[in-house]
C-alpha cells in the first residue's frame, strides 16, 4: 500500500526526502509508494509536495493524485477539493 495515497498498491520504494535533496539511502528515508504519488512528488520534499498537492485542491484543478492524497494522506492537512458542477437546469 502507497503510503502517500493509502488508495494504490506500491509499486516502488520512494525516498522520503530525496536523495538529490540530501536525503539519506536508509530505512528511515524509504517507503513504498505507488508509481503516480512517486512520479508527482518527484525531487520534493512530503513538506513541498503537501504544499503544491494543497495548492492544486485550493485552485480546484488538482490533479487525480492531489484528489486521492486529500481523502486519504495523513501527509495533507487539507480536505478535498470541493467539485462545482454546473447546473442540470
Ligand atoms: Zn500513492
């Protein structure tokens, strides 16, 4: 289970904070993550990537990831996006 999204299985092993960032290549720093959290996160820190993820439900336009991390990401101290739909009539 994605640690990020807790929705998707994982499917790799994610660097908390990167190693490019001076992350360190142990235990402490690891954890198993689905591949779209990994590819969105990328270079980020969880504290920069929480930051952008929050952004992009606050605009509205949040990406699946963003949605799914909102729900279930102990990581975001944001709900999820409110979806306006237009109306039926
Ligand atoms: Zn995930």
């Amino acid at each position: 289970m994605c640690v990020y999204c807790r929705i998707r299985p994982a499917d790799h092993l994610d660097h908390i904070v990167p190693i490019s960032r001076g992350g360190a290549n142990a235990l402490a720093n690891i954890a198993p993550a689905c591949t779209p959290c990994g590819t969105s996160k990328g270079a980020l820190t969880v504290a920069e990537w929480v930051t952008v993820l929050a952004a992009e439900i606050a605009a509205g336009c949040g990406s699946p990831v963003a949605a799914a991390a909102g729900q279930t990401s102990p990581y975001l101290p944001v709900g999820p996006a409110t979806v306006r739909r237009p109306r039926d009539t």
